[in-house]
C-alpha cells in the first residue's frame, strides 16, 4: 500500500499547478487570470489589428511573432489545466475546455489550411473567465433573478414576436401592392424584407417608397416601430419588478422609512427597529 504522506515533485508540482490556475479566492490564482485575461484580450486586439491592411504591411512580422508567443502560452496553460484536474476529460469535454482547444487551433492549423488563423479572434470568447475575478458568488442572485424573468416572460415575448412577424408580412405585402418595381418592391419576400428593416428602425436605405400612399405607410410603419422595440423590455422589466417585490418585504420601516428588506429579515438594517411591530 502506498504511504499518502509519501508525496512526488509530480504530486506537489499538480497541488501547486492547481491552486494557481483552479484557485478562485487565492492572491496567486486571482493574479493568474487577471494575467490570462490581459492576454486575451491582447490577442484579440492584434487579430483585429492585423485585419488593417495599412498596419499589417508595417508590422505584419510583429503581429506573427507576438501571435505565436501567445498561442505558446496559452497551449501551455491548457496542457496545465489538463494536468492539475483531478478529471482531465471532464475538463477537455467541458464549455471551458473546448474554448481553451478552439483558442489555440488556429495557429496551428494555420500551417495546413491558410487564412484559419483569422479565426483566433474567437478567443474573445475566453473572456468570459472574468466572472471568475469578479467571483460569481456576489452575482448569482441578479444573475438567478434575471434568468427568472426572462423564463417567466418568454411565452409572452414569443407571442409578440408571432404577432410582429404576421404584421411585417401583411405590410410588407401591402407595400407590395402599392409601390411599383421600379422603387426596389420587386417581390413580396423583397417588401417583407424591407417592412422588418423599417420596423427594427435599422433602415438600410436600400429599399424606398417613392409614391405618396407608400410613404404614409412607412411613416406607420417607423412610428409602430419604436413601440414595438420597447414591448419586450416593458415585459422583462414587468417580471423583474414582480420577481423583486417576492423577495422583498412590503412597505417601509415605521421608524425610519427605509424600504427594500428582505421578505427574511426581521429587524431594519439601517437603524434596527422591529419590523414586525
């Protein structure tokens, strides 16, 4: 029987591995990813500097060099993450595994199939980890009371969606009917197309009424269109408000009006006086 107070290097190499990179709430672990996010971002930067023909013809050997020297470290750190884990596979298989792979793929793959190095930009997505320097505790109550509204409310933003979705159709085929082919109205799907743009408020441009009927319409049509943008944030705010008011007490301290308890508390936080009184 191995003797557990018999630790290898290679054992207290994975302890020590483990704390820095796996430890949320250690000095060491937190400046880690405070270190692995200014990297991240880093490399996101010089992807999108590279895209800049101008700055890529100066310093195109920099931005390889610096590329490299960030893939290097960050396939060092996810064989380390692999390593420190009590579960490699369920770390490899896990949402924070297949992004850490993904972040270093491209370089490498650079050298079979060019122009996939571009794709490095998706290591944006490990900037995620920032919920873990923000420590993820301290939010999961906003976080938990969003996710409830947004469920509460969902039935009721698809059917507004349904409802958006019949009135761009009808609209758009309206529209279709009283502008001409020569206006950009060449079918009922191109009117739809432009209805929806319209709507959204997003108005390309592309696409214009030029009879008098067609402007009245699309001037229904924009108006309808700022009411429509503030209908689904009406309705999460409904839910979040109503979510609020069951976590919270009821009207205000006698004493010194403070308000906004928790439906748990028993005395006031402010100034202490018993609310059940």
């Amino acid at each position: 029987m191995k003797n557990k107070d018999c630790k290898t290097p290679y054992y207290i190499f994975r302890q020590r591995v483990n704390i820095i990179i796996h430890g949320v709430n250690t000095p060491a672990g937190r400046l880690f990813d405070i270190i692995l996010l200014f990297v991240i971002l880093l490399s996101v930067v010089l992807v999108m500097l590279e895209s800049v023909a101008t700055l890529d013809i100066v310093y195109h050997n920099f931005f390889i060099i610096s590329e490299w020297i960030i893939t290097i470290f960050f396939t060092i750190e996810y064989i380390l993450r692999i390593i420190s884990s009590r579960k490699p596979f369920r770390y490899i298989f896990s949402f924070y595994g297949i992004i850490d792979f993904i972040s270093i793929l491209p370089m490498y793959l650079s050298f079979f199939i060019p122009g996939t190095k571009t794709l490095t930009v998706f290591r944006a997505l490990r900037l995620l980890r920032l919920f873990r320097i923000l420590n993820l505790v301290q939010f999961s109550g906003q976080a938990s009371q969003l996710k409830l509204a947004i469920n509460a409310s969902k039935t009721k933003i698809i059917v507004f969606i349904y409802f958006v979705f019949i009135i761009s159709i009808l609209l758009g085929a309206i529209m279709y009917v009283v502008e001409s082919p020569e206006s950009g109205f060449t079918s009922i799907p191109t009117s739809i197309y432009w209805c929806i743009v319209t709507l959204t408020t997003v108005g390309y441009g592309d696409i214009a009424p030029i009879t008098p009927l067609g402007k009245i319409i699309a001037s229904f049509i924009m108006i309808l269109g700022y009411g429509i943008i503030a209908v689904p944030t009406g309705i999460v705010t409904a839910e979040l408000a109503s979510g609020r008011k069951k976590h919270f007490l009821p009207g205000s301290c006698k004493n010194c009006g403070t308000s906004d308890h928790r439906n748990t508390a028993e005395f006031c936080y402010k100034c202490g006086t018993d609310l059940e009184t």
